[in-house]
C-alpha cells in the first residue's frame, strides 16, 4: 500500500538568538510523516523534541528563527509563513498540540466547559445549544463521566488525569488531521499513564488523526508507536519502526537510552548509565554529536559527521558504525536480550 | 474467580527473562533482622472537626535494618502523607510509630527529637522546588549542622561538605555556586548530599526519580544503591512506578487510599500478586517490549468488587512475609489462586 505523505521536513535548522549568539537547536533535520501513522520522537531534555514539532506550529519563542530548510504540509511551506493569520490557518484545524503538563495548561479562572466550547466555537462556529452538545460529545469522547455535571466545573475541581484528558479535548476539539502530544503522561501516575495512551490509540482510530508523541521515555513508547525516531542533540540519529528500534537498535545512543530503563535492570547491579552531558548547541559540532559520551567511538566519530545508513527501506542510522569500512562492534547486553525478544522479528 | 485474575503474573512470564534477579535478596536470615522502624495501626487525617478526612488509614508495617522498604500508591494515596508523619512533619492521630525501640510520634523529649531529626533524613521529589534559590550549596547542604546541639567549626563544616559533595559524585568546588547553576540530576544529588551530612540511618526517599530524565534516573538509582551499602543505610523509597520498585526495592507495600493493601517481598510480590488492586498496578508498567505490549491486557481496579458489607477485611499474613488485607471469602479465594501460581 503506497502511503500519503502529510508532513514534509526537509534539512529543517532552526537557531536561537541568545545574548547575541546563535544556539543551533535543529540540526539539518529531513522527516516525512506518512498519513495515519503514530510517530514517538524519543530524546533526552535539551535534545530539541519539543522545539522541532513546535516549528510545525509556529510556535517558537520570539528569539527562535528557521534558519533554512522547509516544512511541506499540503502543498505549502510552512517554514516561510510569517503573518500569524497565515499560521492559524494551520494550528488547531490541521495540527493541534496536546501540552505537557496538564497542571499549568488551562485557564483555572474559566470552566471546563467554555474552555473547550470556545475552540469549538472558533473553528466550528457553534453556538448556544449546539456548543454545549459538541462540547458534551467530546467529553464523553475522552471517557470522562457525568459530562453534564464536570461541564459546569474548574480545572482545580479535576485530578491530574482527568485534566489531562481536558486537554487531549481541548487539543481534538478543533477536529485536527494531526495531533502532536508533547509528553502527555510524564506528569501522571502508571495507572492513569497506561489510560491515558489507551485513549489516545482509540482517538486516533476513531478520527483517523495522525499523531506524533513526544517523549523521553522509550518504555512508554513500545505500546504506541509505529515508528520511532531518536533524536539526539537536535538530531534525528536513528528512524525505524517500533519494532526495528526496540528489537534491532543500531546507534549506541539507543542503545544506551534502552540500557538505561529501569525495567530492563537487574536487582544487585548497577543500571547502566550514559556518561557525561549532552554537547553545547551554541558551539559547532564536529563529527558525530554522541562521540564524547560513546565508549565504543570510532576516530572518524570526531572528524565527519556520519550520513544516514539504510538498515531497511523503513530504517535508518546516522552512526559510522554502520559503514563497511568500521569493526564489528557488538551491541551490549541488554540489546541482545531485546533481540532474543523479538522471536520471529529476527 | 476464573484464571483470568492471572492475568497480570502471565504477561509478566512474556518477558520473563529480563525480570530475572540474579542476586539473592542480600538480607540476612529472617530471623535476625532488626527491625529499625516500626509503624503501628497508623492513623494521620487533616483538617479539623466536620472537616475532618482520615488520609491514612490503620496502616501497619516493620523497616528492617539494612533493607529497601518500597511504597507504591497512586497520587493521593497517603504514601507521602505516611513519609512525613514518620519524619515528624505531620502529626499523626493515633497509633505508634517506633523507631530503633523508641516512640517517635507525639510528644517526645527534646533530646529524642535532636536524635531522630539527625537519624532520619528525607529526600524531595522535585529538585527543581525544594532548594533554597537564594543560598549557596555549602549553606543548603550543611544547614542540618545548624540545628544539632554540637557545634561544628567553619573548617569542620567545610570538610564535611566537601565529603558528601564527594560521596554523591559532584565536585567540591560546586560548593561555592547557586542551584539554578545546576541541572536536575545534579540538584537531586545536592538534595540527597543534604541528607547524608547529617550521617542518617534511614532516608526517606519520596518519589526521588519521578521528576528526572530516564537517562539522569538510572545515575540517581545507582547513587542510591551505592550509598545504602558503603553506609549501611535504611530506605524507605515512595513511588507510583512500580518497575523502579522492582529494581531497587527489597519488599514492596502497595496503598490504596490510605490503607495498606498488600505487602511482600519484591520478587514474590510481582511474580504473584493478590490482591486486585497490586494486579492493576503491575498490568499498567509501560514494557521495552512491543510484542509484549500489544499482547496487554489492562486492568483496571473498581473497588466495588469487595463485598465487605458482611464480613469485614482484615490484614492477613497469608505465607511467610507476604500480607494481604482481605476478608474471610477472599482469603480462601486467594489461597486458591496461590495454588494455581505454583
């Protein structure tokens, strides 16, 4: 089956002016995202997650900029967009956001009710009787009960899940054909965590949304995803499906960030740990961004920057690892215990 | 009930062999631990009169010395609420709290409570809020000297912080600089460098991961764990996530609004969990494991389902160590699934 490509981005860098120097947060990003799919964007704090999605929505602080590149959604390219008029013509109807944290998100002076009402409002044009039912729909849409009654209420009124769930009506309210969730369950219990992704899998089945998550926790992930993608110091350093990332990691900076997870740890023994800090976006990088914390570096990890190997058509690595030239490095541990898992994948 | 309530110890199976511990639990013998911490029909509410909500309820349970007490519970479960009454922030309403044989709650002499506030220390959830901005880190760190009767020269001081600093793997001359200077991991080893000046015996961790980065997670974990056997220290480890309990916990205690619901030693306590509320718990840890994760089944706990009208649930010891709040129907029903486990 040919599939649709939605969003295009291509060799996106978006930098940040800072005390009159750049911070370069995307580095030479290229992403398509194909229609209907559920895509993770895997990477530690200060990786550039959030910034890159942001950039689809026209949402970048006042001192961020796209430097060059482009970003292709539905034969225009959002990367020139200037007018905020020409960027609501985007946000909300064609890409909507779910935010982080559910705690600080919505209005604790207004209704649960009128907050939602009023994005449907705007994009639907609804009014009186008829607002109130879509409004009432849509709740009952993201499992919360008696509807009627929590329409009158106050996000102080609602507990850390159900806010959560506000927002995700908030967020599908404008009825989008893609749905960026920037970390929708960090804040929230295990219990209410595995909800939470469970509504978001039936929502997504019941508008046909093309969703993209945000995340820094690959244990969440697996469950969700059809796809993966790693980023690594506003870079994309691995892409392939869930099953090909968990079962079949190639770049050692998954393979860290999978070693990491306290699930996989064995009581009595040290949890393996990435060492160092993540490198300084306002220096140029030389060679390949994950070298000064990688054990198994190569030389040429800091003289070139590696380009993309292609594993499969759906798989790709920027590691020199991969090159015919580099020595056979084995995976740790851990990955090859993943590997086993994968049964039949392998 | 069918063998579906096995639901949970099944997909556990799945992924079975990366659960494996290749240690045996390093407590010694059952018989000569030393119970450091004893907490007994625990009671603690809020507010006053009408107002009144009993938040933990009749809880019950012994920290051995050396060990790793897990307390798992969803948000507003009384978990924290219990981490606070034992280090005397709040007050309790009835029911004891011992300590190393002496009862620390209510009112207690002056010199007991010197003792205690320097024996148990307490770790914060949020690193970013519970350091004082306006303070260097030698002052947020040694502030706890302040407080002791004996008294400590700048020179003193000086080294001690710089040992601790040492011990939770930061430089010495850290000392010196503000904590917005720092990032989360670091600020969470600054909270926990504040802990150990004090030379404590039992640290209260309350959910000292939840708030950091996977990556930054597994270094705090490991600082802990190496901690707790260079100072033979006592944790008691608060979380809601129940796959950290498992890697750093020796016995797990499951709370449910305020009442203790079930309590085990790890390895047992996941591999066949009996009560319907841990089994939620265990079904909802987010697997590395797509396979694994497409095959779960989640299970959702609905409180309705005891029928305690008639015979009332008590805390039961159903094997060695392995208690369970149930009443006189459920206990046989539970023996049975026990039965199906083996």
């Amino acid at each position: 089956m040919e599939k649709e490509i939605v969003l295009s981005v291509k060799n996106l860098n978006v930098k940040f002016k800072l005390r009159g120097r750049a911070l370069h947060a995307i580095r030479d990003i290229s992403l398509d995202v194909y229609k209907g799919e559920s895509l993770a964007i895997v990477g530690e704090s200060g990786s550039g997650k959030s910034v890159f999605t942001k950039a689809f929505m026209g949402l970048l602080d006042k001192n961020g900029y796209i430097e060059s590149g482009e970003i292709l959604y539905k034969g225009q390219n959002l990367a020139a967009f200037k007018t905020e008029r020409e960027w609501q013509s985007i946000r909300g109807r064609e890409i909507a956001m779910v935010l982080q944290d559910p705690m600080t998100s919505l209005n604790p002076l207004k209704t649960i009710g009128a907050q939602i009402g009023e994005a449907i409002q705007l994009h639907q044009g609804l009014k009186g009787k008829d607002l109130k039912a879509a409004v009432l729909e849509i709740l009952r849409d993201v499992g919360i009960t008696e509807p009627e009654r929590r329409y009158k209420q106050y996000p102080h009124e609602f507990s850390g899940g159900m806010r959560q769930r506000v927002v995700i009506a908030i967020g599908i309210a404008c009825r989008p054909r893609t749905l960026i969730c920037d970390e929708p369950t960090t804040a929230l219990d295990v219990t209410i965590q595995a909800q939470i992704l469970e509504l978001l899998k039936s929502l997504k089945k019941k508008y046909q949304l093309t969703t993209l998550y945000i995340t820094h926790d690959l244990g969440v992930v697996a469950n969700v995803a059809d796809r993966i993608a790693v980023m690594y110091a506003g870079d994309i350093v691995e892409i392939g499906s869930c099953e090909e990332i968990f079962y079949d990691p190639r770049h050692p900076y998954t393979w860290a960030l999978l070693s990491s997870l306290p699930q996989l740890g064995v009581k009595g023994e040290e949890l393996y740990t990435i060492k160092g800090t993540p490198p300084n976006l306002f220096q140029t990088i030389k060679g390949d961004a994950y070298a000064p914390r990688n054990p198994r570096a190569l030389k040429i990890d800091f003289v070139e920057r590696p380009p993309y190997f292609e594993v499969s058509p759906t798989h790709r690595v920027r590691s020199w690892l991969m090159d015919s030239r580099a020595p056979k490095v084995d995976p740790p541990e851990h990955i090859k215990k993943l590997r086993s898992q994968g049964g039949i994948y392998r | 009930m069918t063998g579906e309530t096995l639901q949970p110890g099944r997909n556990l199976q799945i992924t079975g062999e990366i659960w494996q511990s290749k240690r045996n639990l390093h407590m010694p013998g059952k018989t000569d631990r030393k119970k450091l911490l004893e907490v007994k029909n625990l009671k603690v509410s809020f507010g006053e009169r009408r107002h009144k909500t009993v938040v933990v309820n009749d809880v019950s349970f012994d920290i051995y010395k050396g060990e790793t007490f897990g307390l798992v519970g969803e948000s507003g479960s009384g978990k924290t609420t219990i981490g606070r009454a034992i280090i005397r922030i709040n007050p309790t309403m009835s029911g004891d709290i011992i300590f190393d044989g002496k009862k620390i709650n209510g009112t207690i002499s002056r010199e007991l409570d010197r003792e205690v506030t320097r024996k148990i220390q307490m770790i914060f959830q949020d690193p970013m809020a519970s350091l004082n901005e306006r303070a260097k880190v030698d002052y947020i760190i040694s502030e706890g000297l302040y407080n002791t009767k004996q008294k400590y020269s700048k020179e003193e001081k000086k080294q001690m912080v710089d040992k601790v600093l040492q011990d939770v793997g930061l430089l010495s001359e850290f000392a010196s600089r503000f904590p917005h200077e720092f990032s989360g991991g670091q600020r969470q080893r600054i909270g926990i460098a504040r802990a150990l000046i004090m030379q404590p015996e039992f640290i209260i961790a309350d959910e000292p991961i939840s708030a950091l980065d996977v990556s930054i997670r597994a270094q705090v974990l490991n600082l802990l764990s190496g901690l707790q056997k260079k100072r033979n220290l006592t944790y008691l480890f608060i979380a809601h996530d129940l796959s950290v309990m498992r890697f750093i916990a020796d016995r797990v205690a499951v709370i449910h609004k305020g009442v203790l619901v079930e309590l085990g030693e790890t390895e047992k306590l996941y591999a066949r969990p009996l009560h319907p509320y841990t089994q939620a718990l265990l079904s909802a840890i987010p697997m590395p494991d797509p396979k694994a994760e497409k095959k779960k089944v989640l299970k959702v706990y609905d409180p309705s389902l005891h029928d305690y009208s008639v015979h009332k649930p008590k805390w039961v010891e159903i094997e060695d160590h392995h208690f369970v709040l149930c009443n006189e129907p459920e206990l046989e029903k539970y023996r049975k699934n026990q039965k199906l486990y083996d």
